[in-house]
C-alpha cells in the first residue's frame, strides 16, 4: 500500500488586499482621535477644577458630649383620631 500524495488537497489561500488594512487602521484612528476630542475638553475641565471657600463662610463648633435631646412634640393628640 502506497501514500498518496496530498498536494492535490493544497488549496492557496490569498492573503487580504492591502487597503483592507489601511481602511481598518484609519478607522481606528478616526474613531480614538473624536473620542479625545470629545473627551478633552470635560477631562481639562475636571482637571483644573479647585474649590476654594472663604474661612468665613465656614461654621464651626466644639462638640462636647451629653444627654441626647430630641424634638418630640409633647402634645399627644396629634396621633389620635
């Protein structure tokens, strides 16, 4: 029994056309630069955000511990029908 030979099953495959690679890769480029340029100018923003708020305007307090104090109406009729 003899091996046959396999160069008749031997398909040549072309490999894609040149642009087609081009078209994809300036489409990704297109697609990353308006993104950044929609992106940019809201990062930009964010990024020289400061918040600055006069001592003044601020309140503060001593806080001390005590008895807890709740406001609870000392009428018991509001509850009744």
């Amino acid at each position: 029994m003899q091996i046959s030979d396999t160069s008749a099953q031997d398909v040549r495959i072309e490999p894609p056309p040149p642009y087609r690679r081009r078209i994809l890769a300036g489409g990704a480029a297109v697609i990353i630069i308006a993104s950044l340029v929609l992106v940019a100018p809201s990062a930009e923003r964010w990024a020289n955000a400061t918040v600055s708020v006069p001592y003044d305007r601020i309140r503060t307090a001593t806080v001390t511990r005590g008895d807890l104090v709740r406001d609870v109406p000392c009428r018991a009729e509001w509850w009744l029908p």
